[in-house]
C-alpha cells in the first residue's frame, strides 16, 4: 500500500487518500474472500435440455448450435 507522502500535500487530502487506500485494501480483501467461496462451489444442477443458439460466422452465415458444443468437448463447465 503506497502512503508516500507528496510534496505540499495538504492534511485532508493526506486524510482521504488514506481513506481510499484503506477502502481499496478492503475491497480486495473482500474480492479475495468472494473468489475463495466461488472455487469451493460444488457441482451445480443438470440442464433440463441442450439448449440450442444461433451462431453467426462470416464465411458460413447463421447455424444451430447446442450448448454442449460452445464450449468444447470435456469441459463441465464454463
């Protein structure tokens, strides 16, 4: 955490700088704490269905395309 002090800084911007990096030291924490419950997630439900989209390609126009295959074979999730 930087708390250099600048050259003629005044002490209410010394005062809410400091309140920033506090602020921003804390959302990360946070951020890291929300990370860490995401990862320990277990295995969601069953689609009902493969749903399916319409894919857009330049060259091949529009085509159907199920869910199972935009992500690639072997992946049980996103």
């Amino acid at each position: 955490m930087d708390r250099r002090f600048y050259p003629n800084e005044q002490p209410e911007y010394r005062k809410a700088r400091n309140e920033l990096l506090d602020a921003e030291a804390a959302l990360r924490d946070q951020l890291e704490r929300v990370a860490a419950l995401r990862r320990t997630l277990p295995l969601g439900g069953e689609l009902e269905q493969d749903y399916r989209f319409e894919e857009r390609d330049a060259a091949a126009g529009v085509r159907s395309v199920k869910l199972s295959e935009l992500f690639g074979a072997g992946r049980d999730s996103l």
